[in-house]
C-alpha cells in the first residue's frame, strides 16, 4: 500500500510539514506541497525531484478547500491529506489581542477544517487526513488559553468528521505530536513561551506519529 500512495503535504515549508513530505518521499509517495513561503516552497520543491507545489494563505479559507482538488488533478489522484499548518500563541487571556486570538483560531483551526472540508469529496473510501493538532490538546498550560482553545476545537471537530466518515471507510486522524526540538514555540506570532523541557526528536516522532500512519493506514500508537 505504501508505494505509489498519493499525499498532500499542507504547510510545507514549515518544519513540520518539510519533514513529513521528505520522510513520505523516502518511502515512496508522490507528494505535492502547498505553502505560505514561496520561495521556500519552490526550495522543497526542488529537493523533491521537481513535485507540484502551490502556495496559499491560510487567511484565505476558500484557496484552503482548493488544494486537495488541484493536489488531485497535479498528482493523478490522491490518497492522503496531511495538514501541519499551525502558529504558536502565548499570554494570559487579557493579555492576548482580539486581532491576535482571532488570528490564532483561523490559522490553527479554521484553515485546516477548510482543507480537510475541500479533501473529503476528492478522497476516496480508502483514503485518509492526518491533521496535527499537538499534545496542547491533553495538557494545555497556563498562558495558552487562546492557543490552545484553538487547537482543542480543531481535535473536537475532527472527532465528529471522523465518526461522519467512517462509514464510507475514509481515516481521519488527530495527529498529537509531543514538543518537538524544531524552534516552533519560539516562534510564537504572540507573546513569549513558557520555560519548556527539551523538545524531543523530530525525525522520529513525525515519523512514528505522521508519517507510518498516513502510509500504512494504521492508528499511530
């Protein structure tokens, strides 16, 4: 099953998403990317023999729905979503800017609900997303209200989509990846992290909790 598997890696030019879509080419997918950087974009792109890449802005939510039929249409076909797109936000509640928590909620809710709701028709019985929400979800800590609000609604929305799809037979999975070592929280678009422990190895748990289960269609474990 894992040869030839056709998958959309969306927000690939973050650390995430650039790891995942080099980690499935090595196992054999064709991949197309979409991304917020282009010149970046155009990068990963090339490092990955030339595969279709587009570029989009998550703000814009109806380009969101229109990657998984142009990845269709690019690769020949399509049988996996995976969706990295995300920003980190920090500050207590009255901290946190109406502008800051909004953009918060459309970047790491509202734009992957938007590509996972233009996936589900192209997709097929045997195909599946694979959206990262993070371990925020179970253990979110004080000065992450908004961020985390914003992460809990994306897992709870997944879990309804997932029961929706299981009768035509579409895997839907709420990928909780733990801290990684990739700077992502020091990237914060508000506010600063808090003290974190180290973050633990990239490669491996994109690859243990991501990538295996988008190329096998087993549940990550």
């Amino acid at each position: 099953m894992a040869d030839g598997r056709r998958v959309l890696v969306v927000g690939a030019t973050g650390a995430v998403g650039g790891l995942a879509a080099r980690l499935l080419a090595d196992r054999g997918a064709a991949v197309a990317l979409a991304g917020r950087d282009r010149v970046r974009l155009e990068e990963r792109s090339r490092g990955l023999d030339g595969c279709p890449a587009l570029p989009f802005e998550a703000y814009d939510l109806e380009r969101c729905a229109a990657l998984a039929p142009w990845a269709d249409r690019a690769l020949g076909g399509l049988d996996a979503v995976v969706v990295t797109v995300g920003v980190a936000g920090f500050g207590s509640a009255e901290e946190v800017t109406n502008a800051a928590a909004e953009h918060l909620m459309t970047v790491n809710a509202l734009a992957p609900m938007a590509v996972v709701r233009g996936a589900l028709p192209v997709l097929g019985a045997a195909g599946s997303v694979a959206v990262v929400t993070g371990a925020i979800v179970d253990r979110p800590m004080r000065g992450t209200a908004d961020y985390a609000a914003a992460k809990t609604a994306l897992a709870a929305w997944l879990g309804v989509v997932r029961r929706e799809q299981r009768g035509r037979g579409t895997s839907v999975l709420d990928v909780r990846l733990p801290h990684l070592d990739t700077g992502f929280a020091d990237r914060a678009v508000v506010g600063s992290a808090p003290s974190l422990p180290p973050g633990a190895d990239a490669a491996t748990e994109v690859d243990r909790l991501l990538v295996t289960p988008v190329m096998t269609g087993a549940a990550p474990t």
